[in-house]
C-alpha cells in the first residue's frame, strides 16, 4: 500500500498537470489522497533535501532535442551525500544509464570551467572528478522519448545512445548561463566541490600511509635477527 502511494507520489512530481486521486475502499479504511506537484521535479528535489541543508535553491532546466524532452532538477546540501535519480518515460532506472551519463559529463565538465575561469580552483590542483562534482548533489533528469532502450528487461538502465549527448549539451549551455548570471551559486557550489575534492586526496593520502605502515611492520625481522 505504502508502496503504491510513494509511486503515485512520485508519478505526479515527474508529471506537474498530472492529479493523481488515490482511495481505499477496503472495510473499515476509509483513505483519500489527492497528488498533485506542479513545481514538479524541483518539489521532488526540495523533498528529497527536507532533511538537509541546502546550499542554495534548486536549478532547473527543461528542453527537447531530437524528439527527446528533458528535464533536470537538482540543488547542492551541506553534507557529503550524493542522491541523483535518474527517469525514463516515468520509469526509474535505479542503475543510471546514458541520460545520467550525460548529466555527470557536462555537469563536471562546467564546474571545472567555471572554476578555473575564476581561479576557484588552483593552478596546482588537479581538475574535480564526476564523484567530486556530485558528492553533495541532489538531482532529479528526467527524461520522455519514443522507443526507449533498455538494457535489461527490468528496465533498470537506459541504453539509448542519443540521449547522451541531448543531456550533455542541455546541461552544459544552461548551466554555463545559470552560473554566469549567478555568480554568488557558482563560488557556492565550486567550494563545496572543492571542499568533497581534498577530503578525497585526504582521505586517499591517509590510505596509502596506513598501507605504508603495514608493508614496513610486516616486512620487518624478528628481534633476534634485527
């Protein structure tokens, strides 16, 4: 039941004229549920981070390329949690696939423009990689086409090779525009980026030396023959 509600919840975030009118007429429940979202998937996202602290509002963009509609909606926290969820046709493809592919490259590939137009990142410091750009990220792409692949029959991941590069250039010409105009967001978001970036180097320095360690104590002698 709970289940069934939570899908129906979610079908009217990913469709915003959608109203969806729920009832259970089982004996002794009487139970009536209206879902309608017409800020769509930025409700989703706002829901999604009503536990969290935002770091800004959510961006939105919406277009359609090659026949195919796209939607994105997504808004940094402060925490180190990444929760990005991907749609097809209103299908939740729990293992990504070539929409959310799309979305990783441009957004990583913006961020690092952006950083290193404005010298938010150091000459010395290597580019964000994907998982630094969405370590803190909430994002909902949803997207609607014709004759979708899938490559499972659970329809789990979307395989649709054009859907890529639709995503990626929506995300890369919107976003570029939206930090652009909203410079305080951009400083914003690059220093959270930056931030989850040396808490990785850190936390990847304090690996090796701790490797280190126990390759020198186990290659060590026994005191006898030391």
């Amino acid at each position: 039941e709970d289940e069934i509600k939570s899908r129906m919840h979610e079908t009217a975030y990913l469709n915003p004229k959608l109203t969806i009118l729920y009832e259970n007429k089982r004996a002794g429940e009487a139970e009536k549920v209206t879902y309608s979202e017409p800020d769509g998937i930025v409700a989703y996202v706002r829901e999604l981070n009503s536990t969290k602290t935002p770091i800004h509002d959510p961006i939105y963009f919406k277009g359609v390329s090659d026949q195919i509609e796209v939607e994105v909606a997504f808004q940094f926290v402060d925490a180190f949690e990444e929760n990005v969820l991907g749609f097809c046709n209103n299908i939740f493809t729990q293992e990504g696939g070539t929409h959310l592919a799309g979305f990783n490259m441009a957004l990583t590939r913006v961020i690092n423009d952006y950083g290193r137009k404005y010298k938010l990142l150091r000459d010395n410091e290597p580019n964000l990689k994907a998982e630094d750009a969405k370590e803190s990220l909430t994002a909902v792409v949803s997207v609607k086409m014709e004759d979708p692949q899938f490559e499972s029959q659970t329809k789990s991941k979307l395989g649709s090779g054009q859907v890529r590069g639709v995503v990626n250039d929506l995300v890369k010409e919107e976003l570029s525009t939206y930090l652009e105009e909203n410079p305080s967001v951009g400083r914003t978001i690059l220093d959270r980026c930056v931030s989850a970036q040396r808490a990785r180097e850190a936390a990847r320095k304090a690996r090796e030396a701790t490797r280190r360690k126990t390759v020198l104590e186990s290659a060590s002698l026994p005191g006898k023959l030391a």
